[in-house]
C-alpha cells in the first residue's frame, strides 16, 4: 500500500501499491504522474520553492515557500491522490496532519 503523509510543509510517500506486477500497477503509475507533475509545476514557478528527495521508496517533498500558486497546486495535488485512494482503497492511503 502507498501512504502519503500531509504535514504542514512536508509530504511524505512511501510503499507500493501492490495492484499489479512491478512496472505494470496502475495505481503506482497514477501516483507517480500526480506527485512528478506537481513538484515540476512548482519547481518551474520558483526553483527555490521545495525541495524533494527519493530514497528506495520514500519520497520526501519539504515546501520552502508557500504562496497562494504553490498551496494551490499541492492541494491538487492531494485532491487528486484522495480521489484515487477512494477508487482503489486496497492500495493508497492519504492522511493530514490538521
């Protein structure tokens, strides 16, 4: 299962969805376009904004700055990794901190 974890400037994913075989789970792949495609659009509007790091499977994203764009496109992105925790419950979960 892949959690992610919502703290106040940090998310943290980690495991693996355990859907289908290594390089074919669709849920994994889901992920992975959702997160990358965030992090991408806030590292293109301010290179100085976030930091990320992968280590085996965990990936760790540290928000520096948090303008009105970047909590926008986080919340997205979150937005985003809930409504395909509620379709494949089995395989993601997502948790904030309040």
């Amino acid at each position: 299962m892949i959690k992610v974890y919502r703290e106040q400037n940090k998310i943290i994913i980690k495991g693996h969805a355990d859907y289908d075989d290594y390089g074919k789970d669709i849920v994994c792949a889901s992920v992975s376009s959702i997160v990358i495609t965030t992090v991408n659009a806030i590292l293109e509007i301010d290179r100085d904004a976030v930091i990320y790091k992968e280590e085996k499977d965990i990936l760790t994203i540290e928000l520096l700055k948090q303008d009105e764009i970047i909590i926008k496109l986080i919340n997205n992105m979150i937005n985003l990794l809930k409504e395909l925790s509620n379709n494949y419950p089995k395989n993601i979960k997502v948790r904030e901190d309040e």
